[in-house]
C-alpha cells in the first residue's frame, strides 16, 4: 500500500501539472500511474472504475491483456439501459490487435464484446468453468473468478506453481468472508442484483438470517 507521505507527495505532483478540473478518480489514477513508474513494477492490474470506454483508466493504449468479467445491469443512468449497451461500453477497453480473456454470459453481451475485438483485430480467449482451483475464498462465484484470473495469468505465461501458490493466498475482506463458524457468520459488501443473487447462490441452507442496514433499497433476486 502507498504510504501517506508518497500520496501526498505525488498528488502535489499531479495538481502541479493538471490545467483543468478532474475528479477524486481521475486525480488517484493518475497517482497511481506515477507510483507504479516510480516502483518499476512488473505488471499493473488496472480496474476500471466505471464501464471503460471513457473511464480514466482507459488512457493507456496498450494492455497485456484486456478482462471482461461478469456483466450486470449496474450505472444504468450512465452506462445504458440494456445489456448490450453496458457490454459496449466495457468492450472499450480492448486494444488494437490485442488479446481480450472474457467470462462467459449473456448471448447477447458476448456477441457485442465479440464484434468490438473483431473490428480491432483483437484475439478473443474465452474462459472455461470445468477445472477446479482450490483458493481459501467462499463463495461458488469465487471459483469462476478464479477461473478466469488462472486464465489470464496463463495467457501470460506466469509460472504454474506460483499461481497455485498465489490462489491459496488471497484474502479478500468483506467479500462474502466468513467471521465465524457458530454461529456460522459471513459479511459481504454486495451493492447489486448480481452480486446479492451470487450470495443466494452460495449459500447451501437457505434456512438464514440476514442482517441488512436502515435505508437501502430491496430488489427481487432471481432464486
């Protein structure tokens, strides 16, 4: 983790050099940029923070590799009201000639992502959800997110035993994360339809309790 004085110290940097008004991510992303030059890292795994085509991530021109993973209806009032359109606007991030690792869904989303790397001659590799790879991570949508990491860790020709070694050590904090075992107590920070309905789908005794704060707003989920 960046340290407070490097975040200081580089954000003095970026104000120095920034004309026009940016926003709280834009003005982090390109900190980021600099810490990492700075470090000389191997590799950057750059998430996006929302959809991709005009998201400030996506001034890089090129990527190793361009992830597309589960697609949902989510930032609909910016990202388009159908599926395809949110699946155009994250298809934005393929490169020219580049490579594109994508998690399988909706027809219709895979068809739009498809047509977009082929209008850029990019190489589409598609994830497959029939090996199994043991994490310490809950949750059955952790195992196809595992999936596609291996994918893409492969695609790049990282070592096998590194990323075995690797799966067994994430820890990810507040994502459907056990606390207890009796009682039998997870915590997770789901905030969309999929992510709630992921949980349903990972829960083997439906007979649960959920502990949900004041003031959101409820959907139905599918199961």
């Amino acid at each position: 983790e960046i340290s407070d004085f490097d975040l200081e110290r580089l954000g003095e940097i970026v104000d120095s050099h920034t004309e026009f008004d940016i926003n709280f991510f834009e003005r982090f992303t390109a900190i980021a940029f600099l810490y990492y030059a700075e470090k000389k890292v191997d590799y950057v795994v750059l998430e996006v923070g929302l959809g991709g085509r005009l998201d400030a991530t996506n001034i890089i021109k090129k990527s190793e590799i361009s992830a597309i993973t589960n697609l949902g209806l989510e930032h609909t009032e910016i990202l388009g009201d159908t599926i395809e359109k949110i699946a155009f606007e994250k298809a934005g991030i393929i490169k020219e000639n580049g490579t594109v690792v994508l998690y399988p869904g909706s027809k219709n989303a895979m068809d739009v992502v498809k047509s977009v790397a082929k209008m850029r001659n990019a190489k589409v590799l598609m994830v497959s959800f029939n090996d199994s790879f043991p994490t310490n991570l809950y949750g059955e949508y952790q195992k196809r997110n595992a999936a596609t990491a291996v994918k893409i860790l492969r695609t790049l020709n990282i070592n096998e035993d590194a990323i075995k070694r690797g799966l067994l050590k994430v820890y990810w904090p507040g994502r459907f994360e056990k606390l207890s075992d009796s009682p039998t107590f997870f915590v997770d920070g789901a905030h969309n339809p999929n992510g709630i309905e992921n949980i349903l789908d990972s829960i083997p005794n439906k007979n649960i309790t959920f502990i949900i704060p004041k003031n959101v707003t409820f959907f139905n989920a599918s199961t």
